[in-house]
C-alpha cells in the first residue's frame, strides 16, 4: 500500500489556510450611505460610500448608544483625500477626541463591489475584532450635511440623522477579491464606474429634493404674494369699491388656502423622506406657529363677516376687527423671517450651494416695498371714516347697506279694484307725498 504523508500534510496545509483567510460580511445602504462590512480572522474592515455628494461626515460607532462609545468618524478634506478620527462618546455632547483607543483603525484602499451607488469616493478603514463582543454586527451611526475642517480633531456640528445597523456579519463571502486596486493618490478617491442612465439622478441633485422645493415656493407665494394682495386690497379698495371685500375673500381664502396648506404638508413629507427627526430646529417649530396663526386668522375673519351679516348696524371697528388687521400685519412680517430661514435651511439640510443671490435681493426688495404701499393706502382713512361718518360704508357685507329695502305687506295685491284699497306706505316703508283733499 502506498503512503503519501507529504502530500496529505500539504493539502491539509492548504486547507488550514483557506479557512483562516476565509471572508465573511454584509453590506447594505440606508438613505444616506452604503456600508459593507467584511471580516477576515482578526480584523474587520469597514467600506462607506455616500449616497450623494457632498456629504459631511459619517460616524460608526461600535455599540448600543452613543454613550461610552468607541467610534470612527469619516470625512474629506477640501482637497478631497479622506479624514479618519477615532472619537469617544460622553453622552449626547460631541464626541471627544481618542488618541489612544484600545483599537487603532487604519485607512485602507477600498474594494471594487457592485452595492455601490453612483460615482462617488468609497472611505475605507480596517480596525481589530473585539473579540468580546457577540454581535459585533450590530453599530450606531449619525451622520451629517456639514463637512468638519481638515484636521482629524476638528469640531463636528451635530449630526443630521442618526440610528443603529443590525448586519449579519456571519454571512460567508465566496468571491472575497484577493487583491484590492492599489491605494488612491490623496484627493483622488475611489471612482466607482459611471452609473447607467437609469442612476442621472445621480449628478442632479434637484430631483431628490422636489419636495424641498414645491414647499418653499408654495409657501413663498401663499405667505408673500397671495396674503399681502389680499390685505392690500382690504386696505386701498374699500373707500372705492363695495366689491373690495369678495377680492379680498378670494385672495385670502379660495387661492391662498390650497397652496399654503398644500406647501406646508410638503414639509414634513420631506423631512420623512430623509429620516430625519421633525420640530429639530426653530425654521420647523416656527413654521408650524405660522400656519395656525394663518387657520386663526381665517377663522376670525369668517367670524367678523358673519356677525357683520347678522348685526349690519353695529360699530364700524369692533376689537375683532382691529384685532384681524393686526394679526394679518404679523403674520406676513413673520414670514418674511421665515423664508429667510427657509433660504439657510435649504443649504444646511440638503449640503447644496445656497439659494441664488437674486432669491435675496427679491426678498429684500419687497420687504422694503411692502410697508411702504400699506403706508400709503393708511392715507385713506381720513376719507374712510367720513364716508362711514355719512353712512357711506362699503362694509363687509354690501348686501346689507346702500340699499333701500322693502317693507312686509300684509298683501301682495298692490291694487285691489273690488274693495278699493289705495297704494299705500306699507308697500315700500317710504313716506308718500301729501295728496290732496277732496
């Protein structure tokens, strides 16, 4: 019988060695980056793609809450080349800066996978398995919109969205590449291949962000445009016209309506989208004050028209009525504010160039023409309170004035030749002249 002892002892050799140099991982992408972990014995290696660019800074964090956390935090340099900094968690304050962690990570070059999404640079770094840990699958991570300054122990500004990762690490990786490309030069980056057409999306940003934008501009119009005409023509048409007051309705009600409420649903669809935490900041808080105090004001005004319906006589300026000119002044000089806010909002969430200079100077050109156009329809006054002064009203509800109205007859017979009933005052409730005697 034939023996072979070295053979056997080599292929057992080679069988060894397969199984240390064994691969296992996961891989997976949220809204905001795609993340492949890979494990390989003792180390584990860490791959984070952006989803979009430009992004800020991504944190993985290897535990349950931010607290007492090991983590590493990745972004890029102006120049482009990649930033590692290991960072420890105190609680919900920025994490401080580790320089000594109980595991060092390294930067590595990445590897070329098919979960990758668009054509953007791919950070990877590599960090020993803590072997203590039985799910070491499962991190937190956050991530921001703002990019940090160059230095690994720059200040990091809170992050936009943050939450946990359950990746089955135990999953075995056949296909593990044996060679990786070589190490991009700095500010280079890892260029993925170009996306089909299917991804354009990719290099526009705007269709990601369609409702940002239908929110804003509906809003802009609704608050700034529509709302200002109403009250302007509230203020200038009434010593003019009886018909100011249906304008006014129109403007106010009918049209503003739809696409304030329409634009301020947008809003937080938006911020669902993006998985993001709504009444974060005071542009949201605020925005949702605005349009209650939009609801209240509708509601007052249709309350003031109803009690001027049923009470036509009652006093020309009730508090109700000064109170619904008031609160329409506040609520379109508070939302000027609010679109400003709304201008800085729009580069602090989504990561993009700020909104067009001309976009400012508009705002700001008709916030200096506003006041003056209500200032000088205030000149009406004088006129206003003399025709109210003469009965001359063109109130808010024409129906009810400047007519002369009928009396209730007892009959609808004006003439009745068998019982020789004359015309009479009760037929018009205007006195008749004085005819003569016979």
């Amino acid at each position: 019988m034939l023996r072979f002892p070295r053979l056997t002892g080599l292929l057992l050799w080679f069988q060894a060695l397969s199984m240390v140099r064994a691969a296992t991982g996961d891989s997976g992408c949220n809204l905001f980056f795609c993340l492949n972990i890979t494990m390989t014995h003792d180390i584990v290696t860490y791959e984070v793609t952006p989803v979009f660019e430009p992004f800020g800074w991504v944190g993985l964090g290897f535990g349950r809450m931010m607290q007492d956390t090991h983590m590493v935090v990745l972004w890029q340099r102006s120049d482009g080349s990649p930033v590692l900094s290991q960072r420890y968690g105190v609680g919900h304050v920025e994490p401080v800066v580790e320089r000594s962690p109980p595991r060092v990570a390294t930067m590595v070059a990445p590897t070329v996978t098919s979960w990758h999404k668009g054509n953007y640079s791919t950070t990877a770094f590599q960090i020993p398995v803590n072997k203590t840990d039985p799910r070491p699958g499962q991190i937190i991570w956050a991530y921001s919109l703002r990019r940090p300054d160059d230095d690994d122990a720059s200040d990091l500004t809170g992050h936009y969205v943050a939450g946990t990762v359950n990746m089955r690490v135990d999953t075995f990786i056949p296909d593990y590449p044996g060679q990786a490309p070589p190490a991009p030069a700095p500010g280079a980056g890892h260029t993925l291949p170009a996306p089909s057409a299917g991804d354009s999306n990719a290099f526009n940003p705007l269709p990601r962000y369609q409702k940002l934008i239908w929110h804003g501009l509906l809003l802009s119009i609704g608050f700034l445009v529509l709302l200002p005409a109403g009250s302007l023509v509230a203020r200038w048409a009434r010593t003019f016209t009886p018909r100011w007051f249906k304008a006014h309705r129109v403007l106010n009600f009918y049209i503003a309506l739809p696409i304030i409420a329409g634009g301020f649903i947008l809003g937080p669809l938006a911020v669902l989208d993006r998985q993001a935490k709504h009444f974060a900041d005071a542009h949201q808080v605020c925005g949702v004050l605005l349009f209650m105090f939009y609801l209240a004001q509708l509601s007052l005004g249709r309350y003031i028209h109803a009690r001027r319906t049923a009470a036509p006589e009652r006093a020309a300026h009730p508090p109700s009525n000064m109170l619904h000119a008031g609160l329409g002044i506040f609520i379109i000089f508070l939302a000027f504010f609010q679109v400003r806010s709304g201008f800085g909002e729009w580069s602090m969430q989504t990561g993009q160039a700020d909104v067009s200079r001309w976009c400012h100077d508009v705002l700001a050109a008709w916030a200096a023409i506003l006041p003056v156009l209500y200032i000088l329809g205030l000149a009406l006054l004088r006129w206003q309170f003399a025709q109210e002064k003469r009965g001359q009203t063109y109130g808010d509800s024409p129906e009810a004035k400047n007519y002369i109205a009928l009396a209730n007859a007892p009959s609808p017979i004006l003439f009745d030749s068998e019982h020789d009933i004359p015309y009479s005052e009760l037929e018009s409730g205007v006195p008749l002249l004085q005819r003569p005697s016979s």
